[in-house]
C-alpha cells in the first residue's frame, strides 16, 4: 500500500451522517498549517461550523503524526551516521559531522490559566522545537513542545537524544582519523555552544 492509499484509509472518518471525504480533510489542514493557523478562517473558506473545524484539524493533525513520523524522521543507526558524515564532508567540507542541532521557539497563543510558563525570553509565547537534520537539511530527530520559558539546553538535556548521547547509546561509530591527517577525532554535531554535554569527562558536543 502506497503512502496515498495509506494516509487516506487513515483519514476516512466513520459517522452516522454522510461524513467529509479524506481529501478534503487532509485540505483543511495543509492549508491551516500553510496559512498561520486560524481556525475561524478556515471554518469560513471551507463552509464549516468552528467547532467541526476545529475537531477535524486536532484528529488530522494526529494521524499525520502517527503516520508519517515513523517514516520520515527515522532515528539513524550505524551505518546511516557514517552515511550522513558523508555527505557533510562531500558537501560541506566538514567531516566527521553527524548532523546540526538547534532549538526554535515556535510561537502561539497564550493558554488559558498559564501564567509565565509559555512566555520565552523574546517576550512572546511560544512552544520549544529541539531538532537536528543531516547534511541535506532532513530531520534525523526532534523533541517538540516544551514550555517557551524553558531554555534550550535545559530541555534538550531531558531528551532522550541526549541520554543516549551520554550513555553511548546512539548508534554513533567510534572515532576515526581526519581526512589528510594522522589526527582521530569523535563524530560531532555541530551546534551553538549551549548544547555542550560531558560524557566521562569529555566533551561530545
């Protein structure tokens, strides 16, 4: 079954009345995300009542999740690091680099009764995205809704990327020597100097 047939057998919805057909949810939604999110808007410029809006893009929204995380954003094993150092150094000149990492803070509007929590230190609200991509700019993992008020390192240090990275558990390959050179380095992301963690006294990131 191809991804078309698969996503849109997930999207049927079964109701007593005549229910939306699996293209036009999947539309409401693309175009909710393509278009700064506002439910109202969309409510208005695909005839439906808010409430039905605002249902259908919260159950889209999950299965697309479900179903297309798994298989786009897949955690590297061994060979797939090596596979990405590749590439960095093919076309970027860097090697033994594994992936970037970086920390975004994704704007929304203030949750009822949550006082500061959400409120980040560029003074808007917002929800924390952690991720890090290989050398053709894919996600290779993300972490995704933390408070705003958090900061980076702070909560990239709960993830499990980061225990494994600590624990030696990533699926990173050993050291190996720099091109044209005698000298053996680790691999390494590259990445603004806050996410630096320790790993038996020696710094990994």
């Amino acid at each position: 079954m191809n991804m078309e047939h698969f996503l849109s057998a997930k999207l049927v919805k079964l109701s007593r009345r005549k229910p939306l057909i699996a293209d036009f949810r999947l539309a409401v939604v693309l175009h909710y995300l393509a278009h700064g999110g506002c439910v109202n808007n969309e409510a208005w410029l695909f005839r439906l009542g808010r409430s039905t809006a605002y249902q259908l893009i919260a159950e889209v929204c999950e299965i697309l999740s479900v179903a297309l995380v798994k298989k786009y954003v897949q955690f590297p094993n061994k060979q797939q690091w090596l596979q990405i150092a590749k590439g960095y150094q093919r076309l970027w000149n860097f090697p033994n680099c594994i992936g970037a990492l970086y920390g975004k803070h994704v704007e929304t509007e203030k949750p009822a009764h949550a006082g500061a929590a959400f409120k980040n230190y560029k003074k808007f609200h917002s929800l924390l995205l952690i991720a890090t991509c290989d050398h053709l700019k894919r996600f290779t993992w993300f972490s995704f809704g933390d408070y705003g008020s958090f900061s980076d390192p702070s909560s990239f240090g709960t993830t499990d990327l980061s225990m494994k990275l600590q624990n030696q558990t990533a699926n990173i390959p050993p050291p190996r020597v720099l091109p044209n050179s005698n000298i053996q380095t680790t691999f390494v992301f590259v990445a603004d100097e806050i996410f630096g963690i320790r790993n038996k006294g020696r710094k990994n990131l």
